[in-house]
C-alpha cells in the first residue's frame, strides 16, 4: 500500500542527485516552509537565509553522504497564513517520515522512463519492474509533453512519487517537448538543476554520470519557436562542460569507486536526423570525440526515438558521428486495439562490468532482454 501524502503535498518527494548532493523536491498545494530533517540536522529550502514559503515546489538541497549515512529524512512544513513584516503567522509543524535507500552494493538496479507524453498510469506500472529492488529512477525527457502549465510539469512528480516513494534517487534529464510553452523558461526553478544549469555530472554509488541536453530537435530560427530559444549557445556551453570535466578527471569519472560512468541524453546525439532535424552535426561529433577518446562511458541511455533497443557503435543506423558506447534506446508509448496507452520503458541491471537489460511495458510483457559487456 502507497504511503499516504501529507495534506499540503501534490506528492511526495522526489529526491534528486544532482553533483554530490541530493535536492529534495515536492510540489505542494500551499504556500508554506518547508525543510528536511537528516540525523537531527535540520536543511530548509531557503534563498540566502531567507526561507521560501511561495514556491510551486520547493527544493531541499542536502549533502548526499549525508542522507546516504542516515538512510531516512523528516519532511516537515508548515503552512503559512499571513506572511506579515513582523511577526508573521504560520500553522503547526507537519512532520512526515520517510525511509531512504542509497545506491550502493555490487548490483545497481536502475528502471529508464522517457516520452510518458503525459501518461501517468502506464509508465507507473512499467516503473514497477524491480518492485522494492529498484535502486535509481531515471526521467529522461518528455515525460510531459509541452510546458504550457504548471501541471503539466507535475507529472514527473507523479511518476516519481509512485515509483519511488520519496525513498529511492531519482535523476531528471529534459527532452526536447519539456521546453515548449510559457513554463518553460520556469523548469529550473520546477527541476532539479546544478547552479541554474541543466547539464551536469553526477557521482553516486559506483556510478559516475553525465547529463547531455540537445535542446530543441531544429534550429532555433525555425519558426515553430518564433524567437523563443537560444539552445546553440547553449550546447557549444556543454562542450566547454565536457572539456572542464576531462581536465578535473581524477575528480570526476576516475574517481576512486567509479565502476559506470553513463551518458544520459534524451535524444541520441551520435544520430543523423532527416531535414529539418538535421542540426549541430559538428558539436554533435565533437561531444562523441570526447566523449569516445577521453571519458570512454560504458553506457548511454536514450529516448526520444519511441524504440526498445541496443544500439552498439558501428550500427549504421545509430552511429553517423562516433558512437562512443553500446546505447539503449528505452522508451516506447503506444496505443492498444482499445485505445488505452500502453507504456513500454527499459529496466537494467549493473553488475560484474554487465548490463542486464530488459525492456518490459505496463501489462508485464517482456520485448526483449540482452546482456552489454561493459
């Protein structure tokens, strides 16, 4: 049985890894406070001392060592009634408990959702693969399917607080649909982000991983974005992010303890698209040259594309500018003969310098399973 959500909460927490640290995350119904109680240590979401009582969601930024070592948080709140000057009024504290599980030990069992297109239900079912198993939920992109309102950016939240529980780490990659419509430009106040940014590394357990966003999937002159997007600047920026992480390597994916090091994008970057998708093939092969002769990742994982499948370099289908390593491709909504939306996602399982993956939709159908050697 679900854990109940507390009255003021759309969901529970989803608690992020972004870098070293972990960012709890709740959209909630109500202006309040909020924090995060680790081992009697007490985090706020707070902006330069001052604690935040009128956000959307709020985001609880917390040490992941921290968290990892405790193995559980106390969400608190409390509701705000009157934010006056001086003295301003605010309900009781509501507290609520929830239990966390780090990723650590020798098996890493990671379940990939991407293009959910809105969907809640069956991705949720697809989600549940591993059950209480599960060690990382990764989001990668379009799990809503444009940023016109703010609901429509709470169903990753939804996802994630189904699947998760507020007990398990989750990570966030956007997809292209994220960024379309009057929200958008509020995504990383709504996501988790690394210092405003939505690209960035990660290291937990034994994984080391970076997320790599293509932005939109056309030029930013294209005039279904009517001057709205600037995502050339922005992905020569990730290039430079590629080049900072190569020279602070021993920080980062040859770190002590680094067994995985995943490339997470939702849309495959190493792939030629037909006109008018056909963009940015030199900073395209300039992240795959990097990526391939530097950082040598062990595994992408991709969406965007509707498919359940592994691609390895070579594969002429996949592979036009330097595939740097096998690539699963796993996400894929589809329709029954009823009209209701089925939901197929990709579960993997690390372990012994193997990928164990099997891609699975909401019913329990299995479509295929494949072990990559890493």
């Amino acid at each position: 049985m679900m854990k109940n959500i507390a009255e003021n909460l759309k969901t529970h927490p989803a608690v992020f890894a972004v870098g070293h640290e972990y960012q709890i995350m709740v959209p909630v119904k109500a202006d309040c406070i909020m924090f995060a109680d680790i081992g009697g240590e007490r985090f706020y979401d707070s902006s330069n001392g001052i604690n935040r009582s009128d956000p959307p969601v709020h985001r609880i930024t917390v040490p992941m060592e921290k968290l990892d070592n405790a193995g559980g948080y106390i969400l608190g709140y409390r509701k705000m009634i009157n934010r006056k000057t001086y003295f301003p009024e605010l309900e009781d504290e509501v507290l609520v408990e929830y239990d966390f599980k780090p990723v650590k030990g020798d098996k890493i069992n990671i379940y990939h959702i991407s293009d959910a297109h809105t969907a809640i239900d069956a991705p949720v079912r697809a989600g549940k693969y591993f059950g209480k198993d599960l060690n990382l939920l990764v989001l990668n992109g379009d799990i809503h399917n444009h940023s016109n309102t703010i609901e429509n950016l709470d169903i990753e939240y939804e996802i994630a607080s189904q699947i998760t529980e507020g007990s398990i780490p989750c990570v966030y990659s956007r997809g292209n649909h994220d960024l379309r419509g009057v929200c958008a430009e509020a995504l990383s106040e709504y996501m988790p982000n690394y210092r405003g940014l939505s690209y960035y590394t990660i290291r937990i357990g034994k994984i080391w991983a970076i997320l790599l966003e293509c932005g939109e999937d056309k030029i930013d002159e294209n005039e279904e974005y009517g001057g709205t997007v600037d995502f050339h600047r922005f992905r020569l920026n990730e290039t430079e992010l590629l080049k900072k992480v190569i020279e602070n390597a021993d920080n980062e994916y040859n770190a002590d303890g680094v067994e995985y090091k995943l490339v997470i994008s939702h849309i495959p970057f190493s792939k030629r698209r037909v006109p008018p998708f056909d963009i940015e093939e030199e900073i395209f092969t300039d992240w795959c040259k990097l990526l391939s002769e530097k950082i040598k990742p062990h595994l992408m994982l991709i969406g965007h594309l509707h498919q359940c499948r592994v691609s390895y370099p070579g594969d002429e289908a996949y592979d036009n500018f330097g595939q740097p390593c096998p690539m699963v491709i796993g996400s894929m909504p589809f329709k029954r003969e009823s009209g209701e939306k089925g939901f197929a996602g990709c579960a993997i399982s690390l372990e012994n310098g193997v990928a164990n993956v099997t891609f699975n939709d909401d019913s329990g159908k299995i479509f295929g399973s494949e072990s990559v050697k890493l």
